[in-house]
C-alpha cells in the first residue's frame, strides 16, 4: 500500500489527534475589554524543519470558547498595509484553525487584510455581516457537499464581521454519540490572510458595533438579540 493510498483512507482524525500533530494551542476569539501581553511559542509546520518562532502579541484575553490554532507560515517579505495607513505587514501568514466539539465557536470578528479559507476536514458554518445601509447577513457552510452548496472555499473581504461555529445538526448528533464520534466533531481549516495578519488590524466585536449596525433597520431588533451572545 502506498502512503497515498494510507493518506486517502485514514478517515476522519479526532480533535485530539489533531491538537497533537499539528501542535494547536488554544485560540483567541472571545474578547473582553483588557488587553495582556502574551509571548506565544508557535510552530511553523509548513517550515522543511520545526522551526520555532517567538512571536510576542497583544491578545484579548477570552470569553467564551475559543478553538486551536497553530502558525504555520509568515512570509519574509513586508508590504505596506492600505487599510491600516500604510504600515508594513507580512506578504502573506496562514494558521491551521481548528473548531471541536469542545470548542465549537467563535466570537465576531474583523480583519482589515483579506482572508482565504480552505477546508482540510469537517463542517462549519460562517455568518458574515457586511455593514451598510442596511447591513447584509449571509450564511455559508464549509463543507464537502458541493451539491447541497457547502464549498471548500471561503474568502472574506476586508472590513466584514464574521465569526463560525459547528453545525447544530452535527453537535445534536455527537452529543448523542460515542466519546470518540464527539472527539470526530470538528472542522479543520487552513487561514491565509493577505497582507499578513497582525493584532493592530483585528477587531472583536462589542455590544455597541452590533446596534451601530441594526439599530433603526426592519428586523434590526431581532438581528441584535440572535447575535449578541457573539459579541465581547
């Protein structure tokens, strides 16, 4: 048997076997309003050797679950950064982002660089809210069922809300199951952010964006109530 052939039937790998091989530590996307200082050790796994990088951040401390994440590329070069007055920032970065049953969402978020997002394993579904006048919610689903409109890719523009979580189906579903199908709960995807992530262009959503964005509009109400449990 080839190691394609070994590759193309593992099947689906358990949360905890992926923590472990990939090196995921726990992901920030919950956020209060302090700030720490945190220096983070992240592996680069797309690197020929393990090499490690000490990468010395500002992160919002959590509130709520978070999923896992590694480093895996920040590209030498630095462009300046149009959405963000011209700093420099990386050409390009990508993390491995994991979301598992036992950290199944995320919080709203804004990114001022663009973001690809490419499925490994799993399901997750993305609200995206695009301000405007009115704002526009739309909802996809990560996926391999092409046919039922699940896609494999997903790219943000800048200056989108967006936050994820597992499917409520798959979740329903995993409950009722075995440790192990809860552990095979997950949805792995690779982030590639261009021009290259940085804190400075990050933004969590606070009670105060969300009514900016609905106050006043048909359904605005009730867009606040769904979605305010996401927020910082």
């Amino acid at each position: 048997m080839t190691a394609m052939s070994v590759i193309e039937y593992e099947g689906v790998k358990t949360s905890t076997a992926l923590i472990k091989e990939l090196g995921l530590e726990e992901h920030i996307e919950g956020g209060m309003r302090r700030t720490t200082t945190a220096a983070l050790l992240l592996r680069a796994a797309f690197a020929s050797s393990l090499r490690e990088r000490n990468l010395t951040i500002d992160v919002g401390l959590c509130l709520g679950s978070p999923g896992y994440f590694v480093l895996t590329d920040s590209q030498d070069q630095h462009i300046p950064l149009p959405f963000a007055d011209e700093k420099r920032r990386p050409l390009a970065t990508s993390i491995y982002y994991l979301l598992a049953y036992d950290r199944p969402e995320g919080k709203f978020h804004m990114n001022k660089s663009v973001t690809y997002h490419v499925l490994h394993q799993g399901r997750t579904e993305y609200t995206l809210i695009q301000p405007g006048n009115p704002p526009t919610v739309q909802k996809e689903v990560m996926g391999t069922n092409l046919v039922s409109g699940e896609s494999r890719l997903l790219i943000v523009g800048t200056g989108i809300w967006k936050r994820s979580q597992l499917l409520e189906d798959d979740m329903v579903r995993a409950k009722r199951g075995t440790e192990e199908e809860r552990d095979q709960t997950n949805c792995l995807i690779t982030e590639v952010v261009v021009p290259g992530f940085d804190w400075e262009d990050h933004k969590f959503m606070r009670k105060e964006d969300l009514e900016v964005l609905f106050r006043g509009e048909v359904g605005g109400e009730e867009m606040i109530g769904e979605f305010e449990k996401w927020v910082g």
